[in-house]
C-alpha cells in the first residue's frame, strides 16, 4: 500500500512540475479554496489567529476574506514549491 501512495504522490509531482508555474499557482489557489470550503476547522483556525492579531481593527467580513486568501495563498505558495 505505501508503495502504490509512493507511486501516486510522484505521479501528481511530475504532473506539476510540468506544469507552468503560473498554472501550478493557480491551481494552488483552487486547492487553498477547496480546502477552505470543506475544512472548517482549519479555516475557524485561521480566523482565530488573524482576529488575534488584528483584533477590533477590522471587521468579521475582513477577517472572512483575509481567512479565505491566506488559505488559498497557501495552497499556491504549496504547488509552485513543488515546480
């Protein structure tokens, strides 16, 4: 079983790394959207921590906002490392 996961994961790599790199960013940014579509808990994680340290300085929907594009940059940052 971990060979077929070793085979998949250097399969999906190759894949990005020819990829063009803005592609493999952008591709990246759907994954960090997806991701803060279906996990909820990392992205209450990651609204937490930016109310914290921005506090009353901004609104919830800023902080909403900020959430969803820190996980996508994440994502991003994530798949343009791999090219």
């Amino acid at each position: 079983m971990s060979r077929l996961i070793y085979f998949i994961a250097l399969f999906v790599v190759t894949i990005i790394r020819t990829l063009p790199l803005r592609c493999c960013f952008r591709c990246g940014q759907a994954l960090g959207w997806i991701a803060w579509l279906i996990l909820p808990q990392y992205r209450r994680l990651a609204q937490r921590n930016l109310q914290i340290a921005f506090g009353a300085e901004v609104s919830s929907s800023q902080l909403r906002r900020w959430t969803r594009q820190s996980l996508m940059m994440l994502g991003a940052n994530i798949l343009s490392s791999l090219k």
